[in-house]
C-alpha cells in the first residue's frame, strides 16, 4: 500500500505533511468517520512514513521496500502497536491498555509505548474501534495521553465524535474524514473484488454513503431481497409485527451461532428500518406533516434499539420491543 493507490481523503494527507515538514506534528490524533473509509489505512501509511529507513518523513513517500516498510505493511514491526476491538468482546478491554491483572502496568499499550524505539525514531500506536473504549479503559489512557513519550504519535479511530469521552475529546486533535465519493468506492470496489462488473458496481456505490462496508451489504443480494421484504411489511397497516420480529430475528440467526456477528447483522436492519422511514420523510416533507411526525418516531425508535445492541444478551426481546413499537407509530 502506498499514498498513490489510496483513494481520497486528499486534504488530510496535505495537512499532515505540512504539519511534518514544518515539524510541527501532534502526538496524538482522533480520527473521526464513517467505518470502513480508508481511515485505518490512512494511519498505517502515515506511520510508515513517519518509520522508513530509506526516505525522510517530510517527503511523505515511503519506501515500501525497506526492512521497516516491509514490517510495516505486515504489521510486524516492533515500534508500532496496534490494539482493536476483540471479535468476540464488545469493547476494548481494559488490559489491551495496561496489562492483565497478573501483569498490571507491565504490559498493553501504555507500557509498551514508553519502551525505547526499536528504530531509535519513535513508537507509533494505533487503537482501532476507539469507540468502544468505556470509561475504565479510557482512565487507563489519560495518563498516556496527556504526556505521551517524546516523538510518540497515538492514532485513535473512531466513527463519531459523540461517541468519545470528553476526557479523551479534549486530548486529541481531531482529524475528519468524510465518506468517500461514489467513484472511488467504485474503484475501490472493484480492487477488492466484492463485484466484477463495473457498471453495477457504479450503481451500487450511489446508495453505499461512501463506505466500503455498506457496499459490500448491498452487493449482497439475498440481503437487498431482505431489505425490500422489510420495506414492504413496515409499509402494511396495520403491520403484522410479530410476523416481522421473527423474519428479522430469523436474519440475525442466519449469520451464526455468534453474539458479535448476529450484533452486527440486527444493528444492519435497524438500520434499513431507519432508511425507510428516512426515505417515506423525505417523500413527504411539506405534503402530509402527520406521516413526517410519525416516521420521525419510527427513526428515534430504531436510534434507541441500535444503541441497546451491544448491551443486550439475547436480543430476542430487543426485536419484539423494537417491532411492536414501531408497528405502533
Ligand atoms: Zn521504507
């Protein structure tokens, strides 16, 4: 991966060579956007860029053939620690930052990024799905965060400002980014192999909001048949919920027997549910204000159930709740 064969986000690399070669960068960035954008991507480039061996920070053009590049690109390198979201937990844990309990402040990411740099340049951090990080965690971070070691750079990625604790915000220099444009999607679409052909793929990057995530949903066609089916019966009056709570409890199961992923697929139909009341709003703005009222319930109730996803056990009752209600707008 170079800077070249990344897509957009043009303004942010601009930004942060500047801030190199006027040798004014920060030690700590929170990186806000939609998920699966190029921001991860984009901290990985510019921590190999800050590391390779063969050409200067400033020229903002590693290598990619250097030992370090090299480690880079397969995330081995010892001066940059990347901690995510485990794929069975909910949340960064409170380890991933100081240590397990046997082991408390002598490993994790505070620890390790006070170590002297391999390079002798710097350590870099990158700490994906920084929205998760509850509050124990992000008491672990301050300290880190407040006095980060000479030259270090920690790179937060998260999707929504709101999302992050003050305590974090305040910390932080904040760097957006915005979706990307339906032609990049489009290229990059393609260049992952999640769709052949070229003219639907232009098609389907117009409704993905510029995320390589929702791309690959809509190129999914048992999953756009299953959005249209929703459509239809929230469309019905009176809708039949309970017949509706079973075919999207149904979906959910269909992806596995797994917390996270069946998560993540009933987070995905709530929000489809949002998109349709989002789409029957704007078709009625200024022409029937009662139905505008009403959709809008139906948004608010879908915004609530997405944030009680990730707290819920068996989110069964969560989706006959969520249906009722909302059959009831
Ligand atoms: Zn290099």
């Amino acid at each position: 991966m170079d800077w070249q064969s990344l897509l957009g986000h043009d303004r942010q690399r601009i930004w942060f060579q500047n801030a190199i070669q006027n040798q004014r960068l920060a030690s700590t960035f929170l990186f806000v956007g939609p998920s699966a954008i190029g921001k991860r991507t984009f901290a990985k480039l510019l921590a190999q860029t800050l590391l390779c061996t063969t050409s200067e920070p400033s020229d903002f053009k590693p290598c990619g053939r250097c030992e370090t590049c090299v480690q880079m690109n397969a995330g081995t390198h010892p001066d940059l620690i990347q901690i995510a979201k485990q794929p069975d937990k909910t949340a960064l844990s409170i380890d991933q930052f100081i240590g397990s309990d046997e082991h408390r402040m002598r490993e994790g990411l505070c620890y390790e990024i006070r170590m002297k740099p391999y390079s002798n340049r710097r350590k870099i951090a990158i700490i994906d799905d920084a929205d998760t990080i509850g509050e124990e965690g992000a008491n672990s971070l301050l300290k880190t965060l407040e006095e980060p070691p000479p030259g270090s750079v920690i790179i937060l990625i998260s999707t929504s400002l709101q999302r992050q604790l003050p305590t974090i915000r305040s910390r932080c220099q904040v760097v957006r980014f915005q979706p990307l444009s339906s032609e990049n999607l489009t290229t990059l679409a393609l260049r992952h192999q999640l769709i052949s052909d070229h003219e639907q793929a232009e098609r389907i990057s117009k409704h993905a909001h510029g995320s390589l995530a929702e791309f690959a949903i809509y190129a999914d066609e048992s999953l756009r048949e299953f959005q249209q089916e929703m459509r239809t019966q929230l469309t019905y009056r009176p809708m039949d919920f309970v017949k509706f709570a079973k075919a999207v409890q149904g979906n959910v199961e269909s992806v596995g027997t797994e917390s996270q992923p069946r998560r993540e697929r009933l987070k995905l139909l709530i929000d489809f549910a949002q998109q349709h009341f989002r789409d029957v709003m704007s078709n009625n703005l200024g022409k029937d204000p009662m139905l505008v009222d009403r959709t809008l319930r139906g948004i608010k109730r879908c915004l609530e159930a997405k944030e009680h996803v990730d707290r819920m056990v068996a989110p069964a009752a969560l989706i006959e709740a969520w249906a009722a209600d909302i059959a009831s707008i």
